[in-house]
C-alpha cells in the first residue's frame, strides 16, 4: 500500500516537472541571457583586465568614442572632434545629455580625473600604459577636453573605446572609496547600470534611464551568466536559457555546426596563437635556423581543419588580418606545400646540427586545457615525424605557466597567444619590442625596435604602415616565436536576437541588440 | 556532562590550528601567484599590487598578519573578486551548498533506506540483486559523467528541467544537482540498511514479534527500524564528508556558485585568502558538528562520558 | 566472489596482454583517422579519438594506470592505517587514547580540499598522486585495526609471547599482524574503487595524470565531452570502469561475508 503512494506521489511531481518546464515559455519579458565565461574580477575599470570585465564594463559605461553595431568608430560621450594638423592633438566635444545614472551630467572633468587616476602609480592599473603616448590632458570648459600627444597615435580613437579611459565620477570614489564598485553604487554613464551581482553566478544589467541614447536601446535588462564550463553553456543554450554564448566547446563544434548552423556566428578575431621560444637559453639562443626548422615543420593547414576545427585561419604572420590600415607580412614559406616546408626544415635542422642519431629534444610547456593539449600533441607528432625531435609535453597551470614563462629559466618552447587590445597593427607589433614586459621571447632586436620607434613618429599613415610593415617582416625573419594559427570568436546567437554585428574585436554591445517580434 | 563537552572543545583548538596552518602552507607552496595574467603586468604595477596585498613580506609576516585579522574575524579580502571579502564570499556559496547537501542527504537517507530494507526483506531474490545493482550505479558512475548525462536528457533533449541554475527561480533547478550528488550516498546507505536489516531481522525479538502475528510493515516500523538505522546513522558524519567532496564536482558541472566552486576555482586562481577561508569554515564546521554528535551521544548513552 | 574475481583478473589479463596483440601505440595520432567509431579497420576494436589515437590500446593502458594508482594507494593507507592502527590497539592506555584523538580529529579535515591543494602545489606528480589519495584513506584502515587488535591482544597466544618474552615490535608484527589480514584484505578491496574514483575526480579538475599517459578516469571525463557526437568514447571506457569498480565493491563484500562466518564460528 506504502509502496503505491509512494508511486503515485512520484508520478504527480514528475507530472508537475513536466508542465513546469525550463522557462522557455516563462515570462522571458525584454530580458536578454548572455554567457560569460568567468567572473570579472573587478568592475573597477583601471584595476580590471579580463575580457569579461571589458564586456561587463563596455555594457555599464561609455567613453569618448564607441563603436557602432556595424563596428565603425563612432560618437560616443563625444558628439564631435577635431585633430590638429601635426597629429598631436585631439579637441572633443562633450554632449550636453550627457548623465550618469544618479542624474549629474557627465563633463570634461571626468575624464581628467579618470585618466589621472588610471596613470597614477598608486592604482596599480594594468592598462596605465594604454595612454603611454599621451602628453596631457586638459578640460578646457565642462564640454570640451583637449588630449595632447607625443607622438601621432593615429589609434587614439580605438583606444579612446577602452574601458579604462571612461570617465569616472569623482564624488563617487570619495564616497565610497575602493568599495565603488558594486551594485547599487557603481554608477554609469552608459546604456546599462549594474543590478545586482551574485559571485559566480550572474550579472544583472537594468537600463539606464538617462542614457543620452536610451531611446535607441530596446532590451531592458541583461543577465550575464557566469559559466566556466562550455559544456554546461552549451547544454543551457539548446535547453533555451541562454540568447547569446560566450563561445562553443571545441568538442561539440562539428556538431554544433551541423545542427544549429544558422546560430553559430564565428568571425575572424584580433588574437594570435603562438609557440614562443625562450631566446635566452640554448639550444634557441643564437640558432635562428634551428627556430625556423620548427616552425617550418608544423603542418597549419592541418592543425586548423582537423585540430582546433572551429573556423581558425593559419597564421603565417604576427598581425592577424583585419586590421584597420595594415597588411600583414607573410613567412617566405607560407605558399609553399607541407612536404616542401618538411624538406627545407630538415636541411635547416642538419646545419643546425643534429639528425636522426642525434635528435633534438626538448620541452613544449602549454596551459592545462583540452584544446592546448590537442594542438601540442599533434605539434608533437609533426615534429617527431618530420625531423625526427623528441619532444616532452609538460602541462602546467596558467599561473604555473607564466612565472616560469617570465622566468625564462626552464622554458624552452611554451604556448602563449596574444589578443589585440585596440585595431590597430601596433598592439600586436609593440609586443616583440626589446622593452616590451609582453615580450616573452626576450626578443631584442636593434633594427626592429629603431624601425617600431620611427613608425611611431610618422604622421602620414601612409609611412607609418610601411615601417611597420617592414618592422613585422624583420621580425617574423628572425623567428622568435612561431605564429600558429589566428583566433576567431565563436558565439550561438538565439534566432530571436536580433542585430548581432561580426565584430573583429569581438566587442557586442548589448544596446545593440533587440528581440524580434515572435509571432 | 560541562567539563565533557569544554574537553572536546579544548581538543578541537590545536586541530584547528594545525588545519590553518597546513593549508596556509599549502596553498602559499603553490607555484604561480594570484595576480599573474597571459599579459605580463609591467613591473611597477606588479610591485604595487603585491605591495597592496602583503605579498611581498616573508612567509611568517603574512601569516601572522592574517592570524590577527582571523582572531577578529576578518578572513580577508579575496585576491581574485577584488570588490568582495572573502566572508561576502562564503556567505553567499554556503548557503547554496548547504541546501544542496542538506537535500542531497535527505533523498540519499530516503532512498538508500528504502531500497536497503525492500532489498533485505528479499533477500536473495531477483528483487533484491535488482534493487542493489541500480543502488550500486551511484559508485560505479563517477558523478562528473552522471550530471551531465541527466542534463543532456532531462534538460536539453526532453525540456522537462532547467538545464542550469543562475536565473531561474524554479525549485525543479535543484532536482537534478541533488539527484547526482545523493546517489553515490544512495548506494552507501543502501548496502548498509541492507546489511544490517538482514541482520537486525534474524534476531530473537524479531521472531518473536512475527509469532506474536505483527505484519512485516509494522514488524519494520515498530522494531526493526530503530536498531538498523545505527550503522546508517554513525555513517552520517562520512557521509556529509563525502557530499561535501561530491558538492565540488557537481558545482563545477552545473554551474552552481557554491562553496565547492569558490574553492576549486580559488585554488586555481591562487587566491590565497579565499581558500583559506573555506577550509578554515569547513573544517570549523565539522569540528562543531563532531562535537554536537559526541554530545548528544553522551547524552543519550551515558558510559561514553565516562570512558 | 568468484565471479568478481574472475571478471576482475580478465580485464586485468586483457590490460596486460592486450597492448601486444594491438598494432597501435598509445601515442601514434592519426589525422585522418580521428573519431572513428569501433571497426575491425585498422583493428580499431573500441574506435579511435579525436586526434586519431587508437582507443583500444589507450584503453587498455589507462587500465593499467587506474588500477595501478588504486593499488598502491591503497597500500600506502594499508601500510600507515595498519602500523598506527596495531600500534595504538596494542599499546593501549593513554598512548592509545591520544593516538584515536588525532585520528578522530583527523577526520575533521576537508580531506578533499588539501588533495586538491597538494595536487595544485606540488604539479600532478604521479608519484604523489598515490600519496595523496592513500592519504585520505588511512583513517579508516587505522581504526579498524586499532579495534581487532584491542581484542585480538586479549587472546592466549599473545599472553604466551609475552610471557615467553618475546619483544612489543615482534608480537604486533609477528603474531598479530597476520590475524588482522582478514579484515584488512577487506578493506583494501573496498578501499580500491574509493582510490579509483578520486583518482578520475581529479582527472576531471585537469589535476590527474598527464597526457599521453591516460587512465580510466581521464578516459571517461574526455568522453563526457564527446558525449553525442562519438558515444564509444564514453561508453567504453565508463562500462569498464563502472564493471571494475562493481567487481570490487562486489568481491569486497563477499570477502566480508567470508570473514564474517570465519569469525562466527
């Protein structure tokens, strides 16, 4: 008798979970589900530095200039600007509704103060150096700032887009000193203000009411979800949780591709992926042609189609395309076919000296990830079967990775990959520069760095492309490190959302975005 | 009775000390620190941030330091969610995790005991190697393959339950979490009802209830029950280990921002204080438990105090 | 039991053997072989993964692994649980109390979390991996011992040695040691599918053993991954180890039972 109450009880909730469902018919309203791989670790624009703080931060605030949907540069707190003939400096003029979310207005001052706080020692802000070229700043009235540089940064305005050069408002630090920014006391000035934040799990953005744009944003509110595994995303997305993904598993991309085609949005990204050497050590201290051996030695095209799959583009140069006002340089070996490359590579091997009897062995150190691994081990495999190397796959924590990596004792090869902070060949070319703290290699070279410096003085872009240009093949020549393969951002967008733009930055403004009329 | 439990209160100071310590230990041994990033921060600011957090003083400063805001205490801010303190931070994964165990153990309690006696009282049967089997799956299936299973055909093929946790407020959210993380229990506890129903049933009283006409449903409830359940019941404190072991995958695999995540994502991170935080909690909670159970047992059976 | 042991030294033998009948290796990838479903092509009998491994051979080899870890885990808290627990059982008194009270306070330790932490601190060393796990796995060794040899000591044949002045040390090692071998075989049995699943709960964190080696564990959370699109990835490797991992729950109880009624008569 107990046993068939029991039953029958679990057949009445069972019941009850069905009729409940996963929420797609809930009251969805004008709310938008967006993943977000990690937390951000702070909403602090000058102390933050992931990518998820910059997407968070991008959602929650505005600066001078921004970008369109369709990825133009365009007027952001800035109605208008001019530029001076000599390049050096840049006049803005503020919008008068301009607001914060607390209702003052958004003046020159504000950025000022931003700016002053973000190169302050103090802050210990990781992009200080983002404004490295900027001679002052000053403002003029509360609707015209005045931007002085030292050199022509014909990329001011990409830079300009960056989550550390919004303003900040000065009543708020002093009232809530380190503690500014959480929900409920961390203003905007863009089109959304943050809710609420329940750590490692959501971010709720509301509208911000007195956006000077507010009428053009048509969703009221996004929830950023904090998702660290891709599987758990995926499974949230097909059961109909969540709009827009931060990325798709490597392992179900086939699949996704083939199911949900239409939904998956991948697009070339400003990032690089690379196998550096460690330039201060043997056996590639001094061994230019033992460095190009390897790097001839890696089959791209394969890696690309059969490896990572996802859409990625082999990279035989540093700068990856799409770049505003640049053309790569391209390896001298990028046309050739694999067996060529494996032939010239095992002749660079030999002169470098060693051979069957006397393999090269080494050690390839990459981060613990799925996708790492898979690149190494087919790396691995390439390089045992054309040129006959040993190699030792040692797979390290991120963290472990890095010091060691800085160190520059143990490492001999290791993973890393670059991302592009603004559009411009710069943030990816300054990486290799002698004085460079990115510059895992301990790359110096004399002829690339006086070629950087006078590309950086140069007014016309004309020059200033050609000296970079030039720069880039010098560098690629010497091989510091071997360019892989280039990233590309892979995103499930809801059939729903409309208004999702290809973005080579990767950056999706939520004000963006709409919901399609359903019928 | 007083001068028993202040002894086991007394005992449990150095453990917890001597927890501190080796984690602080631990977690500090890790190579890599909480503040390394893929893009090299420029040296200055990485001498500031160190500066800002203590980590550039030795070893015995910075544990003294964090001994001193532990006596008045403050556990510290976290080194990775630089907006919150570790305690903001405990104080939200804890009660999520504590409602996903404490759900986890009722089901395993419900369900393992049920399935034990139902498997006892036929013993030997088709019924009973039935029941066990199913009750086994729960070891045999490491709960990382389990979670995702049930969420690909519950959540994502059939639509009938949330596939994740953050913005739903349906309560069918925790079905499944609690359903992956009770059944390694399940089987634990069903092997040990079973075990010790069969044995509690083959005893004298048993045979003498069932002569004196008492069904087997009553038999159960009236006489058998209470003396089965001891096994279960000195179980429990293993048992609440394990959930809490179990709490770190089944939170990683359905994105549940519990303490198990904070942890594992913590020790990854390298984010000192937060890690230390959790075992100091953990492991003051489980002392405080042990001594509440110690308690009660010398309550309820007086010869233990006088050991 | 029987059955158990027998399905157990099977897979054991074919783990071993295995490999040899296999013109695979575990490391040769195949590009143009990935994720192939199982087929008598190329003796791929369980498939081959995305990177065109044979999954027969890695199989196999991450058997070897898996239970290799479990075992000598399960030795290393053998040995610790066994010594403490003889030691404190037999010495009784005020060492014996002091000893349980570390056990007991032990236990209060989130276990877990500093295996996590050792594993964090110390890089996945496949060395101490064992140590770790059969660090959390003592305790309970230690305390059953401590209780068979409390009663064990009463016995006449230990009061013979004594009297006959044979030394501490020798008496626990010679006399009552091998009556404790019962419960401890027991214990090891059930102790070895604990050890396993730690074991493929840290492959799961990224902490466990390192590639190319694989173990079962790791086997199955790359499969979890591939659930859909190559099933035999997961199916074959979670079948084997859920058949193991009964086998040994299985044999284990049995061998209580057997121990049990040896004890009763």
């Amino acid at each position: 008798m107990k046993l068939i109450r029991i039953l029958l009880l679990t057949v009445l909730l069972v019941g009850i979970a069905a009729c409940g469902g996963s929420g797609d018919d809930k009251d969805r309203a004008n709310v938008l589900h967006r993943g977000l791989a990690i937390d951000p670790e702070t909403l602090d624009a000058h102390k933050a530095r992931s990518i998820q703080a910059a997407d968070i931060l991008r959602d929650a605030g505005e600066g001078l200039v921004s970008y369109s949907a369709s990825g133009e540069l365009t007027p952001g707190v800035a109605e208008s600007w001019e530029v001076s003939e000599d390049g050096l400096t840049y006049t803005f003029h503020l919008r008068d509704n301009a607001k914060w979310s607390n209702g003052d207005a958004v003046i020159a001052e504000h950025f000022v103060f931003s700016v002053q706080r973000l190169i302050n020692p103090e802050t210990a802000a990781f992009y200080a150096q983002l404004l490295g070229d900027v001679a002052g700043l000053e403002a003029v009235d509360d609707r015209t700032l005045v931007i002085t540089l030292e050199r022509p940064t014909p990329y001011l305005l990409s830079l300009l887009t960056h989550p550390a050069t919004f303003p900040m408002h000065p009543g708020s630090l002093a009232e809530h000193g380190d503690d500014f920014a959480r929900p409920g006391t961390l203003l905007s000035n863009g089109a959304y203000v943050l809710a609420a934040w329940v750590p490692g799990s959501v971010l709720k953005l509301t509208r911000n009411e007195l956006y000077w744009n507010n009428a053009a944003t048509a969703i009221d509110e996004v929830q950023h979800h904090v998702l660290t595994q891709e599987m758990t995303e995926l499974a949230r997305y097909r059961a109909g949780e969540i709009d827009i993904t931060a990325s798709v598993p490597p392992d179900s991309f086939q699949q996704v591709k083939a199911e949900l085609g239409d939904q998956l949005h991948v697009a070339p990204y400003l990032g690089v992926y690379y196998y550096g050497y460690n330039l201060t050590r043997p056996p590639f201290k001094d061994n230019p042609e033992l460095r190009q051996a390897l790097s001839m030695a890696i089959d791209r095209e394969l890696l690309v189609e059969k490896i990572t799959g996802r859409g990625e583009s082999v990279a035989y140069s540093w700068v990856p395309p799409g770049v505003d006002n640049y053309e790569p340089t391209v390896l001298s070996y990028a046309p050739l076919t694999q067996a060529e490359r494996n032939n010239i590579a095992r002749t660079l091997y030999k002169s470098a000296g060693y051979s069957e009897d006397n393999p090269l062995q080494l050690e390839l150190r990459y981060n613990t990830s799925d996708t790492q691994q898979r690149v190494a081990l087919a790396i691995q495999s390439m390089w045992r079967d054309a040129l006959g190397v040993e190699t030792t796959l040692i797979n390290e924590e991120f963290q472990v990775l890095l010091a060691n990596m800085r160190d520059r004792e143990i490492t001999q090869v290791f993973r890393s990959s670059w991302i592009g902070d603004y559009n411009d060949a710069h943030t990816f070319l300054s990486v290799m520069q002698s004085d460079s703290a990115a510059n895992m290699p301990a790359y110096a070279s004399e002829e690339y760095d006086s070629l950087m410096q006078r590309a950086a003085s140069q007014v016309d872009l004309d020059r200033r492309r050609l000296y970079l240009e030039e720069a880039e093949r010098v560098m690629l020549a010497d091989h510091p490190a071997i360019p892989i393969y280039f990233y590309v951002s892979k995103h499930l967008v809801s059939p729903r959302v409309a208004g999702w733009g290809d973005s080579v930055l990767d950056y999706h403004y939520s004000q963006h975005l709409s919901f399609k009329a359903v019928e | 009775m007083l001068r028993y439990a202040l002894l086991r209160l007394l005992g449990a100071i150095p453990t917890l000390l001597l927890v501190i310590v080796l984690a602080f230990l631990m977690v500090h041994a890790a190579p890599g620190g909480p503040f390394d990033e893929e893009r090299a921060l420029p040296a200055d600011v990485a001498a500031k941030i160190e500066a800002a957090y203590h980590l550039d003083e030795t070893l015995p400063q910075q544990f003294m330091r964090y001994m001193s805001g532990l006596l008045q205490g403050d556990l510290g801010p976290s080194f990775r969610y630089r907006d919150y303190t570790v305690s903001e931070l405990i104080g939200s994964g804890f009660p999520v995790s504590l409602r996903l165990g404490l759900l986890a153990i009722l089901l395993a309690l419900l369900v393992g005991v049920g399935s034990g006696t139902i498997a006892a009282l036929r013993q030997g049967s088709l019924l009973d190697r039935v029941v066990m089997s199913f009750a086994m799956t729960g070891i045999s299936i490491p709960v990382f393959v389990v979670g995702p299973v049930l969420v690909l055909l519950f959540a994502v093929k059939l639509h009938w339950l949330p596939a994740g946790w953050s913005g739903t407020e349906s309560v069918w959210k925790y079905l499944l979490p609690v359903i992956t993380l009770a059944l390694p229990q399940i089987a634990y506890i069903a092997r040990l009802t079973r075990a010790s129903m069969i044995d509690v049933l083959s005893r004298d009283f048993i045979r003498t209830a069932r002569a004196q006409g008492l069904g087997t449903k009553a038999i159960i409830r009236f006489h058998a029950l209470k003396p089965a359940m001891l096994p279960v019941l000195s179980y429990m404190g293993p048992a609440i280990a394990a959930i809490l072991t179990g709490s770190v995958v089944v939170e990683e695999v359905f994105g549940i921002p519990g303490l198990g995540q904070f942890f594992v994502r913590g020790a990854l991170n390298r984010d000192y204080t937060l890690v230390l935080g959790i075992v100091i909690f953990y492991a003051t909670l489980i002392i405080a438990l042990n001594l509440i159970v110690d308690i009660l047992y010398g309550v309820i059976d007086p010869r233990v105090r006088h050991r | 039991m029987k059955k158990s042991a027998g399905v157990l030294l099977f897979i054991l033998l074919l783990a071993i053997v295995g490999p040899w009948l296999s013109p695979n290796d575990y490391l040769g990838t195949n590009f143009d072989a990935l994720l192939r479903s199982p087929q008598l092509a190329g003796m791929h009998l369980f498939g081959t993964d995305d990177l065109g491994r044979d999954l027969f051979v890695r199989t196999m080899l991450g058997i070897r692994v898996t239970l290799m870890v479990a075992v000598v885990a399960s030795l290393v808290s053998l040995v610790i649980g066994v010594t403490y627990g003889a030691v404190a059982g037999y010495v009784g008194g005020r060492v014996d109390a002091v000893m349980m009270r570390f056990v007991d306070t032990l236990y209060a330790l989130p276990f877990i979390f500093f295996v996590i932490l050792l594993m964090v601190a110390f890089e996945r060393n496949f060395l101490l991996i064992f140590v770790a796990i059969g660090a959390i796995n003592w305790l309970d060794m230690a305390r059953i011992v401590r209780g068979q040899t409390l009663s064990l000591r009463e016995r006449e044949f230990v009061d013979a040695a004594r009297l006959t002045g044979v030394s501490t040390p020798r008496i626990i090692f010679r006399h009552i040691a091998p009556n404790l071998l019962g419960i401890v075989v027991v214990y090891v049995t059930l102790t070895i599918p604990q050890a396993i699943l730690v074991e493929s709960f840290l492959s799961f964190l990224g902490l466990g053993v390192q590639e190319p080696q694989t173990s079962l564990g790791a086997l199955v959370d790359a499969g979890v991954n591939k659930m859909e699109g190559a099933s035999w990835m997961l199916l074959i490797p979670a079948s084997l180890l859920a058949v193991i991992l009964m086998s040994f729950n299985f044999l284990g109880d049995a061998l209580r039972d057997f121990f049990d009624a040896k004890h009763k008569q």
